[in-house]
C-alpha cells in the first residue's frame, strides 16, 4: 500500500459560501481518483515554527535583526492510498 498527503488549502473570496470549499475538495478528490488514489480522510497537522533569535547590534546598533518568538500554526492535508 502507498500513501500521499497533499496539502489542502481552500481559496476564497468574501461572497463564496462553504459550498465553495466542498467544491475545491471535491476537484482535488476526483483529480486524484483518476490517477488511481483512493481518498481517505482530512487531517490537522499542528506544528512550530521556529523564530529567530535575532542578530546582536553593532556599534550605534548597525545591523541588529530583531528576535522573532516561535509560534504555532496548523495545516490541513488530504489522505491518499493507492494498492
């Protein structure tokens, strides 16, 4: 058995409904099917994304990035499996 995680990000505009979005799910399932995937499932993929820890300044404070906190953020992704 393989498997294929792609990820799924719906585009919208401010008049789309969710209609919108089971449509854009739909694309991606059937384009997968005709290549021989078979859909599983959504996923939430929770992660950190690591910050910066910034760059000390020179002298007069020339050429200091300022640090970055890290965060979290999370991603969807589509489940495929082909036999």
């Amino acid at each position: 058995m393989k498997y294929k995680v792609i990820p799924f990000v719906a585009e919208l505009t401010e008049s789309d409904t969710t209609s919108a979005v089971a449509n854009q799910l739909d694309t991606l399932i059937n384009d997968m099917s005709s290549q021989g995937w078979d859909y599983i499932r959504l996923e939430n993929v929770d992660t950190v994304v690591k910050g910066n820890p910034g760059v000390a300044a020179g002298c007069f404070g020339a050429g200091a990035t300022p640090a970055t906190p890290d965060y979290s953020t999370s991603y969807m992704v589509a489940v495929f499996r082909k036999a």
